[in-house]
C-alpha cells in the first residue's frame, strides 16, 4: 500500500486492497484527497465487508458500486470448447469450479459424476446408461484406477466427453484444463519483474491465467516489445513476430507426453492440432512396426489419441494392448480370454471377471475355465475348483489343443491345486500334463515350459528344493537351445529358482540370482510393470530372511510403490508387500510402524480375501508375532489361538503348517507365567514336527529346546532329559560349531546339570 504516496498527482489507479489493509486505508484518506488521486477499487466479498467495517471513512467515499458477475474465467471455457473441437481423447480438470464453467463451455450439456473406485462392471454399466453425457470421474488417485476408467471408456467406445477430476495421477494424453487464477500482485510482481512497464494491465489481458502469465514472462525477458504482446493479446495482428509458432514447434510431442499446458493447447486450430499429432502418431506407429523401444507414457498418449490402433502390434506393456483390444471396431473378435487373462496378471479381478463373463455369454472355448482362473486369483477356491471339474467333465481333451497359453485347461488347474495348498495333487496332475505333452505331436513348447515353471513351484513349497533346483536348470538350459523364453519368464524362472537355492542354505548365491532377474526386468519392462514390484518384493523378502533388515526395508518399499501405482492400495499384492515390510521393520525393532503397517495389511486381506484365505491367515499370524515382541501377550495369546483355529479348520489338525503357531502360542503363554500350559502346545507342535520331518531335523531341535526350557520353568522332572534330547538333535542336525548350537548348548547344558530334588522327598 505504500506505494500509494508514490504515484503522480492526479493520477488514475487501480487500487487491490487485501483485509488487513483497511486501517491503513483509513488512516491515509487525507493522502487521496490531497494528491486528488482517482481510483478504481477492485476487491473481493471477503475485502469488501472488512473496509465497510474497519475503514468506515474510507468506504463512504465510494461514488459508484459495480458487482462483477462470479463468471468462470474465459480461458477455461475456452479449454473444454477446444478441447471438443479438436476431438481430445479426454480432459483432466485440475482446479476451480467445474460446474460453472461446463455450464458456460456447454450450457446444454449434462455432466455425470462416476467414482473410479465403484467396481469395473458398475462403471462401465454406468458409462452406457449416459452415453449422451460427459463423464466426469472422481477419485482417481492412482495408475490403477486411471488404468479402469480407461479401459471402461474404450469398451463403451466413448471418448473426449470424459472429464478426470482433480487425479493424483497423469494420464498422457489427456488436456489439461482448469480454472485457477494466479493472484494479482503475484502475477504483478512477476511481471514486474520480467521487465513490464504495466504489469497490472498486462496481468488483466492475460485474463490471471497463471501459464499464460509464465508464457508472457518469457516473451518479455527474450527483449519482445510490451506493446506488441498487448497486441497480441487483444487479438490485434501483429507484422513480424508469431509468438506461438515458437513454443507450438514440439506440440504434438507434448501433448502425448501429457506436458503441455493450457494455452498452448489453445495457440492452434483445431485442425493445425489434428494434423500435428496424426503425424506424430504415424511416426510412433511406424516405430513400433520396426520393433522400436517407445517410452511408456508417449505409448498411452499415442493409444489414447489414436481412434483405432492396431491390436496386431507389439505392445511392451499389456495394460495397452487390452485398451486397443477392447477399442476394436468388431467386437466379436475382441480376444475376452486373453484380456481376462491379462486383467488377472495386473491384479484387476473386477475386470477380469467381467471379461470372463463376457466369454461364457458369447461361448468361447474354456471361457468357464478362464472364470476359474479369475475365481482362484479372488480366493474363492471352492468356485474355481467346481468349475474346472465342470470344464473337465465337459471338455476333456485340452492338452496339444492350439489355444492361448492363459486359456489352457492344465495351468489354471495347477495354479487353482496350488492355491488350494493340494500340493501333492497338483504334483501328480503336473507331471501327468507333462508326459501327455512328450507324447503330443501337437505340443506347445512355451505351454510345456509354463507347466514345468509350475511343477518347480509345487516342489518348492513341498521343500523339494533340490529337484526344483534341477528341474528349473534343466527348464533354462531347454528353453536357452530352442530360444523360446522370453527376458520376462526368464526373470520368473530366476525368481523360483532363488527360492530354492535359498532352501538350501546357498544365500549369497540365491541373492545374485534375485538381483540378475530384478535387473533383467528393469530393463525388460521399465519401471512401471507389475512384475518389477514382484522381482523387488522377491529380493527384500529374502533379505530379510537373513536379517539384512536394512537392506529389506527400502526394496519393500519402493515395491510398495510401483503396487500402489500398478495395482492399487486394495490389491493382494500390496497387501503382501505391506505385510513383508512389517515384518522387515519387526525385525528392526520398529514395533509401532510395523503394527501400523500389518494392520493396514490386514484390513485390505479382510476385505479382498476374506477371513478363511490362507494369506489372511498368515497376516493375523504376523500381527500376533508382533504383539507378542512388543510385550502385548494377552492379545497376542488371543490371535494365535484364532490362527491355530483357522489353520485347523483350512488345513486340517496334522497339518506341519500349525507347527509355528503351536510354538508362539506356548511361548505366548509361558510368557504369561502359565509354562506348564505353554508345553503341551510345544509338545503338539512337537509330534507333528517329527510327524512330517523325522526326528533328525533342526525343527525337532528346535522344539525339543523350548520344551525343555519351559519343563524347567514349572519344575518337571522331565525337563533333563528333554534337554538331553535336544542337544543330540542339535549335534545331529547342525553340528557342534553351527552358530545356533553353539548359543543354545550353555543353557540346555544347564538343565541337565542342575540339582533337583527328588519327587517325594521332603526338605530337613
């Protein structure tokens, strides 16, 4: 303000007074009076009611009231016009009022909000239902749901009717459209500083639209005339200078990436623009016939602009082969198995399912065993295991059929064995697929490598590890000879075949194995694909098996991240990651972050899977073992004995998986000074350890330890001779100079050794 006593006498001005200023205002109207300034008043309700209150004097002088309509800006209006006009595949509205500048844009337009968080099917019903509206979308906070509501648009066939509202995420593409305006002594200030010798009006020709502020800001500080830019401006030709050629040469370029901003979109005509990106499209089109790397977001711009793409093309990432599929223009040759398949590698079972449904209405071939496949990824184990048997019943002959490998019968019914925990089962069934296929002439070699990759991982998870490890050698030194495996199922097989060799006890070199595969990937797939965010969980998960927790921590979490982006915060896999990171930071000693953590983790499971799935199972056994550490053992005591509940009814009551849950339960329990109830969970756990895994084996040796320790405890006599037990195992298992023998050996030796007094004996 004081910049008031500053100007000439006389002089006219505009005057954009804030709240705080209307004492100031006050105190100074003698300096208006006396230099006979003339002033326009420019200011806001909330500006307006504190002069009338605080600058009473002041305001009376006021000799004529003008309200300025509360109109949307002109620039954003013109926004969605041009956007329309030049047949955009969408607009991202990124602030201001959005209803009354559609209503000024399209006054007989209709605008229909639809969450991006409603499950697929429910958009897409939605969408159809308004097909004469545009659809704008809330809740578009992550590449996930911007992945659906693309995908959504493409099988509606609607397209540049559609608003994304304020997301959190980019889409390329798409036009940037808002209503922001820049504050006027800002804008001011800065062109104040580019050199304006009128900065206020130049801001208000500029209509405070802060790009286009930034546009002028450079035009002045490159030495172009204000006079000219005014002219400009109010649309006035100017001989010798066009000043969007300059910033529109890359146009195209920008607006695939998703860079460019509003007024540059609007420095072009409709067909200049047009034309600009179909040839940018052809080019990024011919590149890609020539098997060209082409950057990931210049792909979803290019798939996004282009009304029809060529389905046949390479795509190095399928979330854009399924959004050119579903954009066919024949439907009824729209692949639904494949794309169901596809939906389910992303982790998007909403559109899986509904694909899947799609292929049973229009009766593909297999078309109920790609719903089993959907059923299995959604935990709802019973369902898909009906359905195969129904496929089986029904369409027995499946192997050496030429059908996709996602369609094929034998996969989905390993992987739904395996996600039932049958594992014996689905061993006999997969090395029966396998003989069938040696014998087929019309054997498929990459079906055949998909079966032994699953075959590897039935035997792993049965501790087989040393077969795993040869059968996944053998699997790598077939597909190397007749080059059949591509660098993404390579870094699978290296994946499973660290697993195994970490079984084994071989870690530095399963950690190698991890780390050659995650880089293989890297560079396969970019940064951006869901299975970089498995590769990365893959190698904090075994990291943290050895209790390299600091090395863990950040992998689990930039896993985290390409998952919330790829699949959502409500995916499984997520919920994995959550779930690996709390026990990285258990491990840590962080117990408040990693109860946060697990309980997030927890609460996704609940809510996707459902409170009988094995992995919310395990997320409740991990959120126990948390408690228990942070010293909480009545609620920890609690969740064990729900785990131990559920894993019977699941698996059964000798099952070996119960074997760790009945010895933090007696831990949990000693622990709360109840050590004679405590031993007989350890001596349950005890027998089915020796059931399942002999007598020679460090989990018996383990068992036999805690027994022990806990019959000392209560003052069972029994306590020496199960600590006798207990050190043989350990020389027999681990050996004498293993770490953990070596720890454990001074305290059983004790137990032996120390004095009891013999039962029924009385002290003198």
């Amino acid at each position: 303000m004081q910049r008031v006593l500053d100007v000439p006498h006389g002089a006219t001005l505009v005057l954009v007074p804030r709240a705080e200023d209307a004492d100031w205002l006050n105190i100074n109207r003698p300096v208006f009076a006396q230099r006979e300034l003339r002033v326009v008043l420019f200011c806001d309700t909330e500006t307006t009611v504190a002069l009338a209150r605080q600058a009473v004097d002041f305001f009376d002088w006021i000799s004529h009231r003008v309200e300025c309509p509360n109109r949307p800006p002109r620039f954003a209006v013109a926004g969605i016009r041009c956007a329309l006009a030049a047949r955009a595949p969408g607009l991202m509205w990124l602030g201001g009022n959005l209803e009354a500048t559609f209503a000024a844009a399209r006054p007989h337009g209709k605008l229909h909000r639809v969450s991006a968080a409603r499950p697929y099917a429910e958009m897409l019903a939605e969408v159809r239902e308004h097909r004469g509206a545009w659809i704008a979308w809330t809740e578009v906070n992550s590449h996930f749901r911007l992945r659906r509501v693309r995908w959504v648009l493409a099988e509606a066939r609607h397209r540049t009717r559609t608003i994304l509202i304020e997301p959190t995420v980019s889409s390329p593409g798409w036009w940037p459209v808002h209503a922001r305006l820049q504050d006027v002594r800002e804008a001011r200030a800065l062109l104040e500083k580019a050199g304006a010798s009128f900065p206020g009006r130049l801001a208000a020709l500029n209509e405070l639209e802060p790009e286009a502020l930034t546009w002028t800001c450079s035009y002045l500080e490159r030495g172009i005339s204000e006079e000219t830019l005014e002219a400009t401006l109010l649309g006035a030709k100017t001989p010798g200078v066009e000043l969007r050629e300059e910033p529109g040469q890359q146009v195209a370029s920008q607006l695939l990436r998703g860079e460019a901003t509003p007024p540059l979109m609007r420095a072009f005509t409709p067909m200049d623009l047009r034309r600009r990106l179909q040839e940018e499209c052809t080019t990024i089109q011919q590149r890609l016939e020539q098997g060209e790397s082409v950057e990931s977001t210049v792909l979803a711009g290019w798939t996004a602009w282009v009304a029809q793409p060529d389905p046949d093309l390479a795509f190095p990432q399928p979330e854009f082969a399924v959004e050119v599929w579903l954009r066919s223009p024949h439907p009824t040759q729209i692949p639904w198995d494949e794309l169901t398949a596809w939906a389910t590698e992303m982790a998007d079972l909403d559109a899986a399912e509904s694909w899947a449904l799609r292929a049973i209405a229009e009766k593909r071939p297999y078309a109920r065993a790609m719903l089993a496949h959907v059923r299995q990824a959604q935990g709802r184990h019973d369902e898909a295991e009906s359905l195969i048997e129904e496929v089986l019943t029904n369409e027995a002959q499946t192997l050496g059929r030429k059908y996709p490998v996602p369609t094929s019968i034998p996969i989905i019914l390993a992987e739904t064995l395996i996600g039932r925990e049958r594992y014996p089962q689905a061993e006999a069934f997969l090395r029966k697929a396998l003989s069938d296929l040696e014998h087929d002439p019309k054997d498929e070699d990459q079906l055949s490598g998909t079966l032994r990759y699953q075959l590897a991982k039935v035997l792993s998870h049965q501790e087989k590890y040393s077969e795993t490890e040869a059968l996944l050698r053998q699997s790598l030194a077939i597909s190397e000879d007749s080059q059949e495996l591509t660098l993404l199922q390579e870094g699978m097989y290296l994946d499973e075949l660290a697993k195994a060799i970490s079984g084994q006890g071989r870690h530095d070199e399963a950690e190698s194995l991890l780390r050659q595969s995650l880089s293989i990937l890297q560079s396969t797939l970019g940064t951006e694909h869901p299975m970089l965010g498995v590769s990365l969980h893959n190698l904090a998960t075994s990291l943290r098996y050895r209790g390299k927790y600091a090395d863990a921590e950040p992998l689990f979490r930039q896993a985290l991240s390409i998952k919330e982006r790829t699949a959502g915060v409500e995916s499984r896999s997520y919920a994995s990651s959550l779930s690996g990171l709390a026990s990285t930071l258990r491990g840590q000693g962080k117990y408040e972050e990693a109860e946060t953590a697990q309980r997030q983790a927890l609460a996704i499971e609940e809510r996707t899977l459902g409170h009988e799935h094995p992995s919310y199972v395990a997320s409740l056994h991990e959120l126990a073992t948390i408690l228990q550490e942070k010293g909480k053992y009545a609620e920890a005591e609690s969740l064990f004995r729900r785990v131990l509940a559920l894993q019977e009814k699941l698996l059964g009551p000798s099952s070996q998986e119960l074997c760790v849950t009945l010895s933090n339960l007696g831990l949990t329990l000693a622990q709360q000074g109840r050590p004679d109830e405590g031993a007989s969970f350890i001596i349950r756990a005890l027998e089915l350890a020796q059931a399942t895994s002999g007598h020679d084996n460090p989990r018996t040796a383990y068992f036999l330890n805690i027994l022990a320790q806990l019959q000392d405890a209560s003052g069972n006599q029994e306590a020496p001779n199960t600590a006798r037990k207990a050190l043989d195992a350990l020389h027999r298992t681990l050996g004498p100079e293993h770490p953990t023998t070596q720890k454990v050996s001074p305290r059983l030796q004790a137990i032996i050794t120390k004095p009891r007094q013999t039962p029924g004996a009385s002290e003198r």
